[in-house]
C-alpha cells in the first residue's frame, strides 16, 4: 500500500523536495563555516542568544598592535579595526544578561560597538586591551640605542 501510495505523488513534488533540502544544507554550511571561531589568542566572540548575532555572531580579535571587529555577512564580511595607539576609551554596558562593548577611537570616529558578549568576556576583553596598550607605550618610551 505504501508503495502504491509513494507511486501517486508526481515528480515535481519529489524535485520540490530535494531543491529545497539541498538549499536548507547550503544554508547550513554557510552559518556554520562563517559562524567558526577565528583563530588567534585573545578572540571573542559575540553570543548567539543576543540582537543581530543569532546566524552569525561577530568576533572580537585583539592583538599586541589592534584590534579587530569581524561582523560575517552572507556575501563576504565586515571588518573594523583600530590600532592600538589611536584606543581612547573602553565603555561596557551590562545588560540583564549580555554586555556591550565601546571602544572609543582618538580620532572621533564612531566607535566599535560589540554586542552580545558576556560580562565577562567584556571585562576580560578591557584587561587585555589596557594590558597591550601600556606593553606598546612602554615599548615605544625606551630610546632605542
């Protein structure tokens, strides 16, 4: 009976039915590959229970000279960086349940805007930042020789 079933459904419909799997698992390759954590020591990444971060959470990579913000889109990604020297400000807001970070420029321009991470990845990100910022004033104080 069941084949007899399975023999009455048009053709069109089984197609309908592999088109639009193989669309959901396209669909499922890009989150998870975009969604991968970037390599580096000190990268966080935003939750993806939070506001505009739930198919692709945005990463924070802070190293010795910037800092980083990587926000995957799904055609290419957006990237903002600002060097170490030109960090002005560091602002945390906690939320109920997520924080967000600001991280003010020298220059003026709008800051970077992290949302969606926890408090503390917020605070740890603060540390390492004005870690790297007092290891780069120190290194470019001592008069080389």
């Amino acid at each position: 009976m069941d084949n007899a079933a399975a023999s009455n459904v048009p053709v069109w419909v089984w197609w309908t039915i592999v088109v639009v799997g193989a669309l959901l698992a396209l669909v499922i390759l890009v989150i998870v590959r975009k969604g991968k954590r970037l390599t580096g020591e000190h990268v966080f990444q935003a939750s993806r229970w939070s506001s505009g971060n739930r198919l692709l959470p945005a990463q924070v990579r802070i190293t010795e000279d910037s800092i980083t913000l990587y926000q995957p889109q799904w055609i290419g990604k957006l990237e903002e960086s600002i060097h170490m020297a030109h960090v002005s400000s560091i602002k945390i807001d906690t939320n109920l349940v997520f924080s967000d970070v600001f991280i003010e420029t020298t220059g003026g321009r709008s800051p970077i805007v992290c949302h969606g991470h926890t408090k503390g990845d917020a605070i740890e990100m603060k540390k390492v930042i004005e870690r790297f910022q007092s290891g780069y004033y120190r290194k470019s104080s001592v008069p080389s020789p």
